[in-house]
C-alpha cells in the first residue's frame, strides 16, 4: 500500500497497475445508462403482455454485478410502481410467480448458473420472461424460445463494469420506469461531467474520489447507505471494494443499523474501519436526523466518519453520482494497493471448481 495517495496521480504508476482499464471503464457509466436505455425501450415483446405497467409482480434476478441491477431498479421503481417488485439472488424462482409476472433475468455475461436456473423456471411457470445480457448461454436460449432479449454490448470489461447497461436495459424496458426520456440524459450528462472530475488526470488536491480513497488508506471501510435509494448505493460501494480493491468491506443503512449496529462500536472494536456515510437531500427527515446523532455517537465510540453527497437533483441522477463515486474509490483503492482491479481469480476459480 502506498501511503499518502501521492501514487494516485502518477500516470505511469495507475497504467501499470489498472492494467485491463477498470478506470476508463467506470468513466464510461453515464454513455453505458444512455445506451441499456435506448436498448431496453427499442425491446419488441408479445402485444398479449398488455399494459407495459401492469403486472401481478415484478421479479428481477441475478447474481454479482448483474444482481446489483435488481438492486438498483427496485430503489428506483418503488416510489412509482404498481406491482410488487423481488430481487432474487440464487437460483430460484419466488413461489409467488405467475404468467401475469414479469421476470427479468439479468447476467451480463449470460452464463451464471443461477441465472439460467431462474430463467428455466420462469419458462416452465410461463412467466413474461425478459433476458438481458451481453450473449452467452442465456441469449441462445431466449433465441431458441423466441423470447424478449435485450442485447447489451459486450465491450465492458467485467460484468460490474456494465451497471450502466444492465440498469438502463431493465428500466428502459417498454418504459417500466417513469422518469422521462430527459431524466436519463441528464444523469448521463451529469455522469460524464463527474467522471471528468474523478479521472486520473485531476489531481489529488482537487479529486474527491482519489481523497477519499486515499483517506481509507488500509483501513476497513463499512458504508452507510440510507433507506430506500441510497441501500443499493451502499451494497455497490461494499461489492466494489471486495471485487475492485480486493478487500473486506461491510454496510449497513440508517434508520436499521440505529437498532443494532450501534450498540456494538467502542475505541476497542472500531479500530481499523472507517465509515463512508452516503447522502443526499431527499432522505426522510428523521433519516437526517439519525444521520447526525448517529455520526456523533460512532465518532465518540472512536469510529472516524466521513460523509460524501449525493449530486443532481433526480432520484436516478443522485442514486448514480454515488455509484459512480464508489466505482472510481474502489478502482483508486486497488491503484494505491499496487493490485489490479479488473481480475477476480479467486471468483473466477470458484466458478471454475463448481463447473468439473
Ligand atoms: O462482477 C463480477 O464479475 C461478478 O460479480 C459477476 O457479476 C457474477 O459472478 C455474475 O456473473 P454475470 O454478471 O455474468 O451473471
């Protein structure tokens, strides 16, 4: 680990490490949301369907950086839709689902075993079933059945590096989600606009993301996410530590962890974490209130807390400044521990050892 984060702006340094482009691929976030959009609306899908907006339920599934997706649309459609939405993560199929149920099955790669486990269920129940991914068995198998597939580009280099694609594919889709065509281009504005603030070139002194990596430095960082849109923000940023930085990281949100987490911080057991507090205007009140009596009692408890905030003024552009915030941390965090971000050998083993 270099100390300092005086490393972060050697360009030399950053090229040899973040040898596969994770950096110029995490930059890339706001042209990704633009493009899963457009894929997701141009969709064609059975007239028998009906109403784009009415379904007995809503399923979203998937594994890793794709399953993060579901995450994300959930936050997003749950001030507006009209059917329950699940985000399932393994390999089956909520009991609940129906012919009237919309299942997205969501894998970039197209390969992930849970995925196709889920999509062979959502099949045999005759689910409305929607495919997205960048190929792979999952698209061979939407071909066979002639099923709704959105075909995302491959050009990402990890399945987590394509949140852009997979998030706009699913919300895009027959315009599940409210917000208006120009709500997507002004995140994607803004994602190009904080990309450019966060890139390798900006310096230290004036790069909050290359800060706040550096702030970390080898601690252990736990990330605090706020009910509703900001919870998948703080599992993003806690997966992209462990996949990118290749380090153990943790979350939790408020108002939950006021019930239990709380009780167990002291100068014994916070030796070591840092706390991210994600913010953003639209919290409840009594969330920004926790917000502040939460941080005092954690600092008093010897935890060192550091706040970063929301951009823009849309729920999807906050939701994604701070995704893309955490994209470029983690990214700086794996520079600054000399290990590349892209590979996930040991992931890539499991998976590996599971297929003999
Ligand atoms: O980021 C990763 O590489 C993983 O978390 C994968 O997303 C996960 O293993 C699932 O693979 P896929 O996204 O291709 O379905």
């Amino acid at each position: 680990m270099t100390k300092g984060g005086a490393a972060l702006d050697d360009p030399s340094r950053t090229a040899a490490v973040d040898r596969s482009g994770m950096l110029s691929a995490v930059a890339g976030l706001g042209g990704q949301l633009r493009r899963g959009w457009d894929l997701g609306r141009s969709a064609a899908c059975p007239r028998e369907w009906g109403d784009p907006q009415r379904h007995d339920a809503i399923v979203v599934a998937g594994m890793g950086g794709s399953g993060i997706a579901g995450d994300v649309v959930r936050a997003l459609l749950r001030d507006h839709a009209r059917s329950c939405i699940e985000v399932s993560k393994g390999y089956a199929l909520p009991a609940f689902s129906t012919p009237e149920t919309l299942v997205f099955v969501v894998s970039y790669s197209g390969d992930t075993e849970e995925a196709l486990a889920v999509y062979e269920q959502a099949q045999a129940r005759r689910c409305r079933t929607v495919t997205v991914s960048a190929g792979g068995r999952l698209r061979e198998l939407a071909e066979a059945a002639h099923g709704v597939h959105v075909d995302l580009p491959a050009d990402a280099p990890m399945p987590r590096a394509a949140l852009g694609y997979l998030v706009g594919g699913v919300v895009g889709f027959r315009g599940l989600m409210e917000p208006d065509p120009q709500e997507v281009a002004a995140t994607a504005r803004l994602l190009d606009e904080l990309a450019a603030r966060w890139e390798a070139r900006e310096p230290m002194g004036r790069n909050e993301a290359k800060g706040v990596a550096a702030w970390l430095g080898e601690r252990t960082p736990l990330v605090w996410g706020s009910e509703g849109l900001l919870e998948p923000v703080a599992l993003r940023w806690k997966n992209q530590m462990n996949e990118n930085a290749k380090i153990p990281a943790f979350w939790s949100v408020l108002p939950e962890l006021d019930h239990n987490e709380v009780e167990g911080w002291s100068p014994d057991t916070a030796k070591g974490v840092a706390v991210i507090a994600l913010r953003h205007p639209g919290e409840h009140p009594r969330v920004a209130e926790r917000f502040a009596l939460t941080i005092e009692l954690a600092s008093s408890a010897g935890l060192e807390v550091r706040e970063v905030h929301a951009e823009g003024s849309s729920p999807l552009e906050r939701l994604f400044s701070l995704v893309l915030l955490g994209d470029f941390v983690s990214t700086y965090l794996a520079i600054l521990r000399g290990v590349d971000p892209t590979p996930v050998p040991v992931l890539t083993d499991l998976k590996e050892r599971l297929r003999r």
